[in-house]
C-alpha cells in the first residue's frame, strides 16, 4: 500500500496543487471550511467541516447572469458554468454519500443543472476514511460504512502516523502516479470499526410518514423549534435554493441563494397567502422532505447521518429522537 | 443547581393540577449529558422529564412571542439572564405581567464541553452580573454570587486602542463565514419586532446574497436594533454555527451607552427605562 507521514501530507498537496486547484477542510479561525489550499493552509481531517462540502458543487451564493438595458435593448451577460478540473481533498464517507443526493437533484429525472454538472464533472474526489464516529455521528444507521468511499477517485485512511493511499479510478491512479516519489510501500490497516453512540432505525418509516401528514404528532413536536436555518444550511443534503435581484437603475445581476423551508417567506407566495403559516407546518416540511418525499422520488433517505444539525441546532432538535419518536406513533391509537 | 429540581418539579406540577397555568416551559434532558431542550409542559406528567442544571442554555423568554395570543396563564422558568429577557418583554408590552408565573432558578453558571472534551465554564456566563432572577413569583433556591461581574466588557477591552482599519478587518474576516442562517436573531429575546426584516425578505434592504456587504449588513442593523434591548444573555454568540464573537459587538455597544448615559444595564428593573428609548433634557447631544 502506498503511504506517507501523516506530517509530509503538505507535500503531497504541495505537489498536486502545482496542476490542479486543491479544495480541502482548512482550519480557519476555529472553524473548518472547504476553500482552496495554499502552502500554510492548515488541513483538519476527521472531524465535520462546519460547512458541508456541497458548497463547492452548489455554493451558498452563485451568480447566474448580469443584465442591463439600454433604451430598447437589454444586454444580457450569462455567467458560463465552466470549471477545470480540481481535486476535492479530505472529504468524509458521509459528505460524499450526500453528493449521490446532490446528483440525483441536479442532474436526473430529465433536469440537468448546468452550474452544479459543470463543478461535479470537474472534482477529481479524494476521500478520507473516518479514524473514528464523533459522538453526534449516525452514518451508520443510514446505511454508511465509515470506512469506504465508493465514487472516489483516491481513498486515504490514517494508520498511526502514516496515511494510506489507495487509487480507486484511473484518474486516481494518474493522481497517484504523480506523487510517487513521496510515497514508500507499507503494510497498513484500518482499525477495527467502532460502536455509534447514536442511531436511527429508517426501516419503513417513507411508508408509515405518507399517511401521517395530519397526525397529532406535529401538533407538540414542533414547539422547540425556532425556525432558524442552521440545520439546513449545515446539513449536506438539503438543496433548497432561491433566485434573487440585485438592481441598481439600469443594470444588475441575479443570484441564486440557499433558501430553507425553515423560513416563512420560503413559501410565501405572491398575494400575501402562505401554505404553511406557521412553525408546525415548516418542520413538518423539513422531516417529510428528509424522510418520505426524497426517498419515494429518489430511493434514499435524505440524512447521511453527519450529526451537524444534532451538533449545532440551538434547541438540540435531534433527528435521531424524531426518527425513533415517528417510529414509536401508532397509527391506530 | 440539580438540587432544586425535586422543588421545581413539585412546583410545576402543582400549578398544571390546580389549574393557575396551563403551560410550563422548561428544559428537558438533551440528547447528550451535556445538553437540554426547551420542554413545554401541560399535563402534570409531563413534568417528570423536567431537568434543572447547568447546562439548561436556552432562553425560554424569546418563546414567550409565540403565545401572545395564549388564552390562558404560562409558567416558565427563569435564570438570571432569562428574567432580563422577560422584563425587556414585558417593557416592550410583547407579554403582559399578570400572563405569565416565573419560577426564578438562582444560576451558578453552564458548563460545556471544550475543544478537548472538558466541562468548563460556558463561555457566555463570563462576566455574568446578574446570576439571580431579577423578577419572579417564586424563586428555588437561596441567591448566590456572581462570579465575575467585573468582567462584563473583558471582550471589548482588548479592542481599544486597535487602529480603524484592524477592527474592520477582523470583522470582515468575520462577516466571511456568516451563513446568515439567522439563529443569533430566532433566539434573541429582544428581536420581538412584528415585522422583522430578517424574516419577511420581501424587501430591499438587505439581500440574500452572502458577501461581506450583505453579512456586514445584517450584523450592523441586528446589533444597532437591539442596542439598549440586549440583555446579555450571550445565546446569540452561543448558537453561532460558525462561532462569530457577536457579543463583541453587543458589548462594545452596551459600553458606548454607559459612557455617554451612565450606569444602565437592560432588562434588569422593570421601572427603568432605556436611555435609547427615552428623552431627558441633559442627554448629550455634541451631534447636533
């Protein structure tokens, strides 16, 4: 197996960045954020980044297209997703599992978002298996294996001090072959997988929630909630997003933002009438989207058991207590 | 502060049975040790899950804008800090005093976890003056000390002095990582406007947009909205999901009153009233 020091890994980045853009989880301040990796950047690995990596493939911001008008005409100037090829580094087995999510939105079921698809195409994807769950981790329950990344082009894990690379493509390989003269053949293992703190069971829930949308439960549920958009800015597979204006006179540009269903003017619409009023119907929204309507569209359970939202919600909402109290409702009583 | 939950559980029950109240807010167990979440309790039974310790966090004075429609009478607990939340409530006529029962929890501060995994003191307890509740109708447990009540503006002092340009920097070094996720302005229990910008954005003033301008923004208009109205209570900065040091700003600005109208400190006396909210014909003027 190839492998290198856990300490010689600037190296390595040093010399992959010398082709390519390096995006991976920096320490900034005390947060870490997927952004370009320059010599001096800190790396973090094995921990969340405070911001999932679905920023890179659909940034909170993204400018579309400026306009201006002049008399008659309007000249219209199209941001062109275009993107060359860059590595994504350090990304977790849970953060990737939520891109097949992202994919499924952006580019299936005849709709192909040419912003996201131009970013996605262009990530060659190097993943960093786990050492171990933090205590908010939950990926297993959604059907994880912490300690393999399908769909990456590189997968590395930490044994003691040394860090293995595997090549899983032949870009992969290609990326590997460029920095073998920093790496030495070695026996190295993954350790033995451990226990979750936490769970969430998800077997049948999609059909039990589709005839639970007027049930009581939402009645009281709901009440802690305060109708923020952390958990779903920090969560890696919600996708909502919104257009905007900036005009100014003549001339201006459009926007699309992350929106949260969280947020009342999320559906609120034109006339002033509002489809889901009040806090009970938006979390409502937020768990039927994660838990019944994503998975009858796309077959997969829209939560990849990160923990961010359990981490940073700031009434601890929990999703694995919702899960295992949806789970214990009966519907006959 | 665990040891006034056998007297605070008999109190909510006994209020839920008799029928005084028929709401009582509170906090139950989180999904760790370490963490609670608010627990809104109306059958006497529900009052079983009922904690009391020091890592009950949250506010429960900003829920009260969501009953103010509420037929009926509303219990909540109250800490220092949460008592303050309450009286701004109450001044801003949000809830009416006779609405509400408030059970004081004399507070000896939260603990969380550190970066390594000790319990420490909560970082939003520092320079805490007022540990007990300032208004209450029943109250747990005999007063105690506050801690370090000097330290109320330790978090502006290192600033001055700094030149223009460095606080600006280091601002916008922090408006980078905004998410405007508006958690800072949910829990807040000053922001009790009817129409908030933040929440109606349907409007121009500010943008969706995330840059420094647009973060700046909100941060500038949010801490000048309150000022006067801040209580202190640190939960803005505590449920930061990027860790902004927002009660900087909250400080710096509660300091500026005090240098230019004396002595003041929000929510703390229910007679009082906010130098920012009232006129008196010595106020300084050297604007005009």
């Amino acid at each position: 197996m190839k492998a290198v020091n856990h300490k010689r890994l600037a190296d390595i980045l040093q010399e992959w960045s010398k082709g390519f853009k390096v995006v991976a989880p920096l320490k900034i301040d005390d947060n870490i954020r997927f952004k370009e990796w320059k010599e001096g950047s800190e790396v973090i690995l094995n921990e969340n980044s405070n911001i999932p990596p679905k920023e890179i493939f659909f940034p909170q911001t993204e400018e579309m297209y400026e306009y201006s008008i002049d008399k008659e005409n309007v000249e219209i100037k199209e941001q062109v997703p275009t993107q060359e090829e860059f590595i994504v580094f350090g990304i977790s087995p849970c953060d990737l599992k939520s891109l097949e999510m992202l994919d499924d939105l952006f580019l299936t079921k005849g709709f192909v978002d040419p912003y996201y698809k131009a970013k996605r195409d262009a990530a060659i994807i190097v993943a960093y298996l786990c050492d171990k769950p933090c205590r908010t981790c939950f990926c297993a329950s959604m059907g994880i294996n912490y300690q393999e990344a399908k769909g990456a082009d590189i997968v590395i894990f930490k044994d003691g001090e040394e860090l293995a690379f595997a090549a899983q493509s032949p870009k992969g390989e290609q990326l590997l072959g460029q920095v073998s003269p920093l790496l030495e053949e070695k026996e190295l293992k993954l350790p033995a997988p451990e226990e979750f703190v936490l769970k969430a069971d998800v077997e049948g829930l999609a059909e039990k929630l589709a005839s639970m949308f007027e049930h009581s439960y939402w009645d009281t549920a709901y009440e802690k909630c305060l109708n923020c958009g952390a958990c779903t800015y920090l969560c890696p597979t919600c996708h909502c997003f919104d257009i905007n204006s900036h005009n100014r006179c003549k001339q201006g540009f459009k926007t699309r933002c992350w929106d949260t269903c969280m947020f009342a003017d999320y559906t609120l619409m034109a006339g002033g009438h509002n489809p889901r009023p009040t806090r009970k119907e938006r979390f409502r929204n937020r768990f039927l989207h994660k838990l019944q309507y994503f998975p009858e569209r796309y077959e997969k359970t829209a939560c990849v058991g990160c923990g961010r939202c359990i981490k940073k919600c700031p009434v601890n909402v929990d999703i694995t207590a919702i899960i295992a109290q949806l789970k214990e409702v009966d519907l006959n009583g | 502060m665990r040891e006034l939950v056998d007297k605070a559980k008999t109190i909510a029950k006994e209020l839920l049975a008799k029928g005084e109240v028929d709401l009582v807010m509170g906090w139950e167990k989180g999904t760790f040790e370490d963490k609670t979440s608010p627990l809104f309790m109306r059958k006497p039974e529900d009052v079983d899950k009922l904690v009391i310790n020091e890592f009950c966090f949250n506010s429960l004075a900003p829920y009260l804008l969501y009953y103010k429609n509420h037929q009926g009478k509303i219990a909540l607990f109250v800490k220092g800090c949460d008592s303050r939340g309450v009286v701004r409530l109450i001044q801003d006529e949000q809830v009416k005093r006779d609405k509400i029962y408030l059970i004081g929890v004399p507070c000896t501060g939260m603990m969380e976890l550190n970066h390594e995994g000790q319990l420490v003191d909560a970082a939003k307890c520092r320079g805490c003056t007022h540990p007990n509740p300032v208004l209450y109708d029943i109250i747990l447990g005999e007063e105690v000390e506050a801690k370090s009540p000097g330290e109320r503006f330790a978090a502006v002092e290192k600033e001055t002095g700094s030149a223009r340009e460095e606080v600006w920097k280091a601002w916008a070094r922090n408006y980078d990582k905004c998410i405007r996720c508006y958690a800072c302005q949910r829990i807040c229990p000053a922001c009790n406007c009817r129409e908030c910008i933040f929440v109606d954005q349907g409007q121009e003033w500010i943008e969706r947009r995330v840059d420094e301008t647009e973060n700046g923004a909100y941060s500038l208009i949010r801490a000048y909205h309150i000022a006067g109205r801040c209580v202190e209570c640190g939960e803005c900065e505590r449920v930061c999901p990027v860790g902004l040091p927002i009660m900087k700003l909250n400080k710096k600005i509660a300091k500026d009153i005090e240098e230019l109208f004396g002595p003041y400190e929000a929510g703390v006396d229910l007679e009082d009233k906010s130098p920012l909210g009232h006129f008196k014909y010595d106020d300084p003027e050297e604007f005009m």
